[in-house]
C-alpha cells in the first residue's frame, strides 16, 4: 500500500484531522485493549463512506466498518488497512409521528432517551445496551423483553458493489444474533424503527429496572465488550463457564468476571493476546466439561 498516496486520497474527501495514522485501537474499542489501524477514518455522510470505500476498492485496501467498538477486539500487530468509524459524527437523528429515522452511528442509550422524551414505548430493552444502531441492527440486539426485530420498519445499506439498498424488517433474516446484513456484508447506513405512544413515567421506571438489573449483574465497571459468548441452544453461556470453575480465572490482563462469568473483563493491561487465549481456554474448558461448543460473540479482526 502506497501510504503517501493513499493519504492523499482520503484528504480528497476528509479534512485532515478525520484522517487518523497508526490509531491505536485501544482508544476506539470498549475492551481498551489491541494494535494500531494503519488508518482510521471518521465520515459524516453516506457519500464519504461510499468514496472512501471506492478508494479502498480500487487500491486494494483492506476496510472493515466500526461503530463505537463496544464489540470489536483488534490483534495486538493491528489492522494493515482502513478503519472506517460511524459514530457519534454520523448520529442524527428524525422524528415523524412514531417513527425514528436515524443514522446508524446514533448510541441505542441516546435514541432511548430521544424516545422517552417523546413519550415513546418499545424501546427501552435497548436504553443499556451499549453499542451503535448499526451493530444492534446487524446482530439483532436484544435484552429482557425485547430485540431489534420488535421495532425496525426498514433499512438503508450499502452492499459489497456500493450500491445503496433499503431492506424492510421482512426481508432482514433477523435471528438470534444474525442478520441478513450480516449475511449479505451490508453496511448500515440508517434504520427506521416505530415505537408506540406511552406513558412517560412508566417508559422511565421500566428504562430504570433494566439498568438496575445491568448495574447488578454486569461488570460494568471494567472494559469488557460486553457478553462474550452466544448463547448456546438449551445452555447459558454464563453457567456452563462458572460450572467448569472459570469464575475469576485470569490469563494476563484478562479475567473472566467474576460478577458474571459470560463477561471478559481487562482487569490489568490486558492485550489483545491475553483476551484471545482467555477465550480459547474457556471454550475447550467448556466443551471439555460439558461438550458445549460456544461461539465468541465479539468481532475479531486484524493480525497476530
């Protein structure tokens, strides 16, 4: 890759300081752990994350699409490529009866709080969850009484040839943690999600139990990336973790919680490294014990 140029193709459609060199990845994801992207690019509209791509196509760039990290773990030798980051500069937000059209870079914690503002119900499973519109669309987020699939009436999507497309809540495949975004490589560029007229004191109160609920049974005072695992069919992950006698068991930095055993925590520096052989340890431990294969539910990229 020839840095020089490539950087002066970015400039072409970002001023300098949303040009980032050698980010250090640790700043930019919730496990506060990882190397460095040979670039980190930060866009405020669709037309420069459909020229950025087209840069990267035809250079022969590496690209991968963030939101806030809140699910990402970058390898400790980094991303050699381009980072392209939607999050709070591509969140606005429009509000037309009981529908919201937002961007996909808004905070689910913000666009609950948009909609007990105005008095909107169905929302408030996602008021703790952290993370972007776009990943909880993409994996279908869900907590207590409610996921993505609830509430979305459409999307709009770049696909692989940089084509806008819009898909409504029908045609998105929404499953347990899966997508027809996920499948088809989309990017996110907004959805539109309606919510119910409500009871601004009951929205509040039920917003309140969950984030108690979160506050007492997460560590949520430590990086983490949140759960760990998918759920496995007929198990929690949780469970089966803490019955093969991981709670607190720590490789490095990296500690399995000892508040909720689903959860990886970055107790001390961690790196990329210390987290990645956590999980490898659990998952053999685990199916060791109980011949339950779990999954990794957080999104592993870049080199060893």
């Amino acid at each position: 890759m020839n840095n020089k140029y490539i950087y002066t193709e970015f400039l072409k459609v970002l001023d300098s300081e949303k040009i980032l060199t050698d980010a250090p990845m640790k700043n930019h994801t919730s496990f506060k752990a990882g190397g460095c992207a040979d670039y980190l690019l930060i866009p405020d509209t669709e037309d420069e994350i459909k020229l950025i791509i087209e840069i990267c196509k035809q250079n022969n760039v590496p690209y991968y699409i963030m939101g806030n990290g809140s699910n990402l773990l970058v390898k400790d030798k980094g991303y050699r490529g381009v980072i392209i980051k939607l999050g709070k500069n591509f969140s606005k937000c429009t509000l037309i009866d009981n529908d919201l059209d937002c961007q996909s870079g808004v905070f689910l914690s913000r666009l609950a709080k948009i909609a007990l503002d105005n008095e909107l119900s169905g929302f408030e499973f996602a008021s703790g969850i952290p993370g972007t519109l776009g990943g909880a669309v993409t994996m279908n987020a869900g907590a207590y009484d409610g996921e993505m699939k609830d509430v979305l009436v459409s999307i709009r999507g770049l696909d692989m040839d940089g084509n806008i497309i819009e898909l409504a809540n029908g045609d998105l495949e929404l499953g347990y943690r899966t997508s027809a975004v996920k499948k088809r490589n989309l990017v996110v560029l907004s959805a539109k999600i309606r919510l119910e007229s409500g009871n601004k004191k009951k929205i509040k109160e039920k917003m309140e139990d969950f984030d108690e609920r979160r506050k007492s049974k997460q560590p949520l005072e430590l990086p983490s990336a949140g759960s760990a695992f998918k759920r496995p069919v007929g198990h929690y992950a949780g469970k089966l973790i803490e019955d093969s006698g991981l709670k607190g068991f720590a490789i490095g930095g990296a500690q399995v919680s000892t508040k909720h055993c689903g959860f990886i925590v970055n107790i001390n520096s961690a790196t990329a490294k210390d987290i990645l052989d956590l999980i490898d340890h659990i998952i053999k431990t685990v199916k060791d014990n109980f011949n339950v294969i779990l999954e990794p539910e957080v999104k592993i990229i870049g080199e060893d």
